[in-house]
C-alpha cells in the first residue's frame, strides 16, 4: 500500500487533491481511498488530506501516520508542525515553492532521502499561469505523478477534467502537465508501477 498525507491551508484544495488523486489511482484499475482531517473549518487554516493506493482492497481506515509520500502545498507550514513526522526512510517530498531545500530551511531534514525522492515545483505558479487562481492542487498532482509513478499523467488529467469540467479542468490539467514536466528531470529512472 502507497499513502500519501497532503498538507496546506483551506482554500487551497488541499481534499480536492486528495479525492483526485484516488479518483486516478481507481481510473487505473487500483484501490484508493481519500479523507480529510481538518481543525478550524476557515481559509487558511492547516489542513492535511490523507489518500491511499493499493492493488487489493484497502480495510485501514485510520489517518496516514507513516507516509510514502508528502504533497506540501504551502511552504509557510514548514516550520510550524513537523509534517515529516513518520515519512518513511525512502519517501518521496514533493514542495509546493520557488525556493531551494537550502532556501526553505529544511535542507537537514531533506538530506536524509534519496536525492531522486525530492522534488520543488513552483506549483502556485503554474496555477496562476494556468488557471489564473492561486490553487497549486493539481500542479502538485502532476509533479507527483512524475516523481513517485504511482499513477500515471493521463488518469491524473482525467481525474482533474472529471472534477472539474470544461475550461476550468483543462485549465487544471495543463497546470498539471506543466508541474509533471518539470518534475521529469527529477523523477525515477524505473517506474514503481507504471
């Protein structure tokens, strides 16, 4: 089993994510389960969605504790809760931002992962080029893609252009694009399941 733990703000689609990313993951024949786990219900509060993917039925039901991998949609909350808490040894980290490991402040804590399980993808960036809105989701899920090969592109766009039609999931979809071929010098050489 794969899982993933999402950590951002409200109103950045932080579920949004969570839920497209099964959505892909079930597109693909697999099993998949999504959930958020949130405080205070307002814009910009901490929010983290977890998702899992496996090739049999998924029974756990509890929050993700030990991730394979983490989506960090906003940098702000780097240095305000340790969302590296039980990522495991070979992890994968995938940062929404501009800005370096080294930059950032967590170039300790990312030394300690392969080099290919790193990845920084200026995804709010790519959403504002995109979609023309500040929402770094389906970026993230692109750079994901093509880092971790946990689903594959085409069931990413097609989960985005699901949830959200017409120009807006095409907008998200290139967004994605964009994200995954940025991410492609950064990804692994062999598919984990492809």
């Amino acid at each position: 089993m794969f899982q993933i733990r999402i950590h951002g703000r409200g109103g950045q689609g932080v579920v949004s994510a969570a839920e497209m990313l099964s959505v892909a993951a079930f597109l693909e024949g697999r099993h998949a389960q999504a959930f958020p786990s949130f405080g205070s219900e307002r814009m910009g509060a901490p929010v983290m969605a977890f998702c899992r993917i496996d090739d049999r039925e998924i029974r756990l039901r509890e929050p993700v504790v030990r991730p394979d991998a983490l989506l960090i949609q906003d940098p702000t909350l780097l240095h305000q809760v340790d969302l590296f808490s039980g990522l495991a040894a070979d992890g994968f980290i995938v940062v929404n931002s501009t800005r370096s490991f080294a930059q950032l402040g967590i170039e300790d804590v990312t030394r300690r992962f392969p080099a290919d399980h790193l990845c920084i993808v200026a995804a709010t960036e790519l959403a504002l080029k995109h979609v023309g809105r500040p929402l770094p989701n389906a970026a993230l899920l692109g750079a994901f893609a093509a880092l971790t090969r946990q689903v594959r592109l085409e069931a990413v766009t097609r989960a985005i252009r699901d949830k959200f039609p017409g120009k807006v999931g095409e907008a998200n979809a290139a967004a994605a694009q964009a994200a995954f071929d940025a991410a492609g010098a950064q990804a692994p050489k062999e598919a984990a399941h492809a």
